[in-house]
C-alpha cells in the first residue's frame, strides 16, 4: 500500500510542474497500478480488511483522475508568459518579438500622439475659417466643436481609467487608436456628402455712391437669407460626434497608455518618456498648422480646380479641408496595427512593479468610513480624493494647463494686433516659437528629473522653481510696438486727440457709402493715419492697390495741412512702418514657452507615483477629468472674454456681433500678463502644498536591497550603471530617502 502512495505523491509533484506531459502522466500511471497490484494481493481470509483497501484504492483512483483532468485544463490554458508576446491568439512569431520592448511601445504610442495633436489641435483650428464657411456656422458652434474633445475627454476619463487598471492594456489602447480614426474619418464625411461649393459674391470694397438704395436692397436680402437656418448648419452634430470620438483615443492614451507604459520601464526612465510623448503631442500640433495651412491652398473641390477662376487670396475661395482629417484617419488606422500586436503587458513588467519601492502619499487607517468598504469604486475614488499631493498637483496642473491653453489659442491674435502683421504671418511666428519651445521643455524637463533621479519631494521642489521662473519670463508681452493711429477708433477724423469732435467711424464725409465693419482693410498715404477701410474714407474709384476720389481725405487735408497738391490718394501698402523688436520677441517667447513646459513631465511623474499601483490608472483619469474640464475647457474661455473686454471695434454683420477686430493694446498687454503671472502663481502655491502635506510611507528597519530588473528589459551598459547607483542597503525611516523618479 505505501509503494502506491508514494507513485500517487510523485504524480502529483509531476502535474505541478508546467513541463509535464501527458507521456509522462500515463507512463507513472503505469507503475501505480502495479504497486496497486503487489500491494492488494487476493486473499479471503479478512474480507473486512479487503473492503478497507478496496475504498482506499478508489479514493486514489479517484485523485488520479482529478489531476489528469487538472493537467489537461492546464495544458490547454495559455501561459502568462506567452500571452506577453507580441501577436495574436496562438499566432505570436519570434522575429515580432525584438519588438516587445518599452522603447518600442513608446515610439508607438508617441507616433499616435503626435498624429491625434495633428488633427485635433492643428489641422482643426486652421480649418474652422473654413468650415465655418461651408456649412454656415458662426463660431460661437465652432466653439463647440472644438471643446467637444475636452468634455469627452474629461467625462470619458474616469470610467476608461477604471476599466484600464487590469490587463490587456495594449489592445485596450489599440481600440482607441481604431476610434479616433473612425473619428478622423467622420469629420472628413460631409464633404463627400454636400456636393459642390458654390462661389458667393465678392465683398465691396469701396464707397458706392448713387447705389445706397441698391446696396441696401441686397444687404437686406443677404440678411434674410442668413438668418434662415441652412440645412447645412446640422452638419455640426457630424463634427461635434467627430470630436468626441477623437476625445475617446486621447483619454486612453493619457490614462491607459501612460500607466502601461509606466509598468514596464523603471521609474527614473518615466519622466523622460512622459516628455517624449507629450513633446509628440506639441508637435503634431506644429505640423497640423503648416500641412493644414498648405493643404487650403488646395480648392475644395479638386476635380473642378482648373474651372474655377480664383486664387487663394480671393474672399470666395474655399480650401480642401477635408485632406487633413483623412491624412489622419489613415495614419491613425497604421499605427493601431502595431499597438495591437503587443501582449497583455511587457516582458518583465511584473519584475519591474516588484522592484518598485513604494512612494505613495502615506494615508490615515481611518480616512474611509465602513460605510463605503463594502465598494469598491466608492473606496478607490475616495482613497484618490483624499490623498492631498495627488489633489494639489493635480490642481497645479489644471492651473497650468488653463496658462498653456488660452496661450495657444489667441497668442497669433495677440502677435497680429501688437506687432501689426498679417495673420498667416502671425501663426507661423508662433508656431515656428512655441511648437519647437514646447518640445524643448517637455523632453529637458523629463531629462532632468532622470538624470538627477529626484524622489517625490526633490521633484515637488523642482515644480515649485520652474513655476516661479515660468512666472518672471511672462514679461515678454511686454515687448510690443507702438500702437497705430486709425480714424474714427482712436482718433478724431480731425486728426486731433484733444479734438473735441466725437471718436466714431461713421462721419459726414463717408455717410452716404452705406459701409460696414465686416471687412478691415486699412488704407492711408504718407501724410495720414490710417482708415479704417477705403469705404470709410470715402473712396470710389479702385486701381490694384490705390484708392482715388476719397471724400474724407480733402477734408483732412483742408483741417491740417496748407499745400493744395498734397496727393489724396490711398494706398493698403506700407500703412503700418516694421516693427524692429517683432524677431527679438519671438526669440525671447521661445525661452518664455520652453521654461513653461519644464514642470509638466516631472510633475505628472509625481502624480504615477504618490498613488497606489492597483489605483495608478484610476487616478489618471481623476487628474484627466480636473485638468481637461478646469483648464484646457475653461483656459480659452477665460482668455477670449479677457480680450473681448478690451476690444474697441467690432466686426458686424446684418446688425450681429461677430469678432473683434481692433483692441486697447495698452490694457491687452496688462490684462493677459496679470491673468498668466496669477495662474503661474496659483501653480506655485499648490506645489507649495503638496510638499508641505505629502508624507512617505514608513519603512521597517530590516535592509531593503534594490534588485535589478531582468536584463530583458533594459541594456547592459545601463544595467552596469544601474548596478554601481541601485544595488544599496538602506536602512531609513521613511521611503522618500529612495529615489525613484
């Protein structure tokens, strides 16, 4: 009876093993029954003793056919190690698997952020003008189409990172690729959908006297026309679902993506990566800006390209903005296709979480009540909420990203307005500024923190300094030009400031040319200000870029000057002398970008790691959903009714407000400085506060030894690196004495 027992103990130490086949089940199998055999022989002379063993050898019968069963269920159950390679289902090829590694995932993941920064930030601003035009919408609706990515960001981004925080995440972030570029796709759709651009009529220029009547018959009926609602115009439910797609591929990638790239690399690597993909970002941005802006030079509708007679600078023309989201929507469906290839996690990631020491913000064992233990969101979400170096960064952040958000919307408008120059010209002074500027800052500030490995309290102290210095480079706006003289804005037709004739565009000279502020088009000579347009100087005849027989100019003339043969034509040419500091403040702005973006990768570095690892994911969404919906959402806002205050004449139409189009730009200058030194230092004081109240986890006094991770993972030089700094014996009260970012 015991040789038996003794085989049924090694079958079973057999079937432990993930080596064993069923050959070997079967040949042991074998030699069970045998020792069954030499064990029970027949004998009658105790029937009660056979009875006995007859049961015991059916309880051994039976154990042996539980772990047969057990080891076929096993050999049917992929390993974990093999559901880590790259592929799919059995499919997973060795020549893919010089792909799994971190450096790859991030290039991915970086390649996909820089093409969503492409159409969502870039090549969507510049076409609002655009669809603006095609489809009847005001801009109040385009506003909306472009804060539908942040609301669907932000809505969306707790609930994906509460789904995104088990496994599997590479294939969670490739669905998100798939739907940002349906997304992509559906904002390309109305155009295959509407048919042909029609041309409109070409805007009037000049005054038009002896037509007042006729002029006013046809704006009467232009406005008519445009206070119907256009079938058209229900195309922005089209962009606005657009949008929120698009927001569903950026919340994963910055929740899902971030965390699972922050598995599988060791920490002090974290803040680089975190640079590399948000510099991606910015540049996508950068580079939407310039292929959108050429692909507009592009008639909407190709195929009638050489039908048309205009040129891009005509006020009919209409680009083909649709290019740009379909460009995207293919570059988006190319790179879903690696990211899905890659497995539940990378290799060595669990190696990588068990060599982690712990920095996370040192919570009270009586922050949650009993009344939400038995929940587990309720208590994940309060555990995040509650942890205040989580809040205050996160609080920081949103400050900055309100900075960082109403910057790049209006900093071409402020560039047009201070310096004078055209808008396709101020955009590319900004972009060609803050694009390269932002990347800079994003990949050094990430470098820093890896090369001096800052622990948590060391990386709240570089925040706090590169906030404060962020802060003191805001002086920039300061540089301007003088602001021009126009007549009828801000000063008299007189052309006396201490006139005491009223300040209004409409005077007795062009009252008769029925003209409007819908078009600016400023017109002077080299012994006046400017006009406001040849209309409101009274203008009749055109000749290229002259204008001849202006009524208000003799009038101005007769006020202030003697000489008869003055010339009193008006030109759109040289009205405004070159600014000489107009290069000296972009270089300046470039230092003033790449300081403000210095904070952002260390800082949310800060945030992976002040949190639990099983809530890292969830509270990437918390800090999405504050950041997205109080800054980037709010910043514009914020910064486009600051500018709106300060506006001196507006752009109107049948009686509608539209856009500014002249600002104070005395108090512009002092209203956006003291809006961006007060967020910079709101920036500071919650940095200020999550040092003060963040508190490290208590280590034990035994001798905590810092392994290295499997070499599969990182390189050998670094390894040897990383062995000289890593392999210490600490014995320390506290956790924060570790560097681990």
């Amino acid at each position: 009876m015991m040789a038996s027992v003794f085989r049924l103990k090694k079958i079973e130490s057999l079937a432990e093993e993930k080596s064993t086949t069923s050959t070997d089940l079967d040949k042991e199998e074998t030699l069970y029954k045998s020792d069954m055999l030499l064990d029970n022989p027949v004998s009658s002379e105790n029937h009660e003793s056979d009875s006995t063993e007859i049961k015991a050898e059916g309880d051994l019968v039976q154990s042996l056919a539980d772990i047969r069963g057990s080891l076929i269920l096993s050999s049917k159950k992929p390993s974990e190690d093999y559901l880590n390679r790259c592929g799919y289902g059995t499919w997973r090829p060795e020549f893919l698997q010089c792909f799994n590694s971190p450096n790859c995932l991030v290039f991915f993941m970086g390649l996909y952020s820089l093409v969503l920064g492409f159409i969502v930030n870039g090549v969507h601003n510049v076409n609002i003008s655009s669809i603006e035009r095609r489809f009847d919408l005001d801009s109040t609706n385009l506003g909306f189409v472009s804060s539908a990515y942040d609301v669907s960001a932000a809505v969306l981004a707790v609930v994906i990172g509460y789904i995104g925080s088990g496994k599997r995440k590479p294939r969670l972030l490739a669905i998100a690729v798939f739907i940002s570029a349906m997304g992509s796709f559906i904002m390309a759709l109305p155009h295959f959908v509407v048919g042909k651009y029609t041309l409109g009529m070409a805007t009037e220029k000049i005054c038009t006297l002896g037509l007042t009547s006729h002029l006013h018959h046809m704006n009467v009926s232009s406005c008519t026309t445009l206070s119907r609602s256009s079938p058209l115009s229900l195309y922005l439910y089209v962009f606005l679902f657009a949008q929120l797609l698009h927001g569903i591929g950026g919340t994963t990638l910055f929740t899902v993506g971030i965390s699972l790239m922050d598995d599988s690399v060791i920490p002090k690597k974290t803040p680089l990566y975190l640079g590399i993909i948000y510099g991606c970002n910015i540049l996508g941005s950068g580079l939407g800006y310039i292929i959108g802006g050429q692909l507009l030079n592009i008639y909407v509708d190709v195929d009638k390209v050489h039908s048309v007679k205009l040129v891009p600078g005509d006020t009919r023309w209409l680009g083909a903005w649709w290019l740009g989201p379909t460009l995207a929507a293919c570059l988006q469906l190319i790179v879903c296709i690696p990211i899905s290839l890659f497995g539940s996690e990378l290799p060595g990631s669990l190696d990588v979480r068990q060599h982690r020491i712990p920095q996370a913000h040192r919570a009270s064992s009586t922050q949650l009540t009993s009344k939400f233990k038995n929940n587990k969101f309720m208590t994940t979400t309060l555990t995040v909420v509650r942890n205040p170096c989580f809040v205050f960064i996160t609080l920081g952040m949103t400050t900055e990203g309100m900075f960082l958000s109403g910057t790049a919307a209006f900093l071409p408008k402020f560039i047009e307005n201070q310096f004078g120059v055209p808008a396709s010209k101020a955009a590319v002074l900004s972009g060609m500024a803050v694009v390269p500027a932002a990347v800079c800052g994003l990949v050094m500030g990430g470098f820093i923190a890896k090369k001096f490995n800052f622990t948590i309290r060391q990386a709240i102290k570089y925040l706090v300094v590169t906030s404060s210095l962020s802060a003191m480079a805001c002086a920039v706006v300061w540089i301007r030009c003088q602001a021009p003289h126009i007549y009828g804005v801000s000063i008299p037709y007189t052309n006396r400031v201490t006139s005491s004739f009223p300040i209004k565009l409409d005077v007795l000279c062009n009252n008769m040319c029925n003209c409007d502020t819908d078009a600016f088009e400023p017109v002077c000579n080299e012994h006046t200000s400017l006009y406001f347009s040849p209309c409101y100087a009274g203008c009749v005849v055109q000749s290229g870029h002259m204008f001849h027989n202006c009524s208000c100019v003799p009038e101005l003339l007769h006020l202030n000057f003697s000489d008869p043969n003055i010339s009193t034509a008006l030109t759109t040419e040289n009205c405004r002398p070159p600014c000489g500091v107009l290069y000296l403040f972009a270089v300046l702005l470039f230092f003033s970008m790449c300081v403000s973006f210095l904070p952002i990768a260390p800082g949310d570095s800060v945030q992976l790691r002040c949190v639990q690892e099983e809530h890292k994911v969830y509270a990437q969404g918390i800090k999405t959903l504050i950041v997205r919906m109080l800054g980037s959402f709010v910043g514009p806002i914020l910064m486009g009714k600051l500018l709106d205050l300060q506006c001196e004449t507006w752009r109107e139409r049948c009686g509608q407000r539209l856009s500014c189009w002249l600002y104070n730009q005395d108090n512009m200058v002092i209203g956006i400085y003291m809006y961006s030194v007060s967020l910079k230092g709101l920036s500071v004081l919650f940095s200020c506060l999550a040092l003060k109240f963040y508190r490290p986890p208590v280590c034990t006094n035994e001798v905590i030894i810092i392994q290295k991770p499997p070499d599969s993972i990182y390189s050998q030089a670094e390894d040897k690196t990383g062995a000289e700094k890593d392999e210490k014996h600490h014995s320390v009260p506290e956790m924060e004495e570790t560097s681990m970012l």
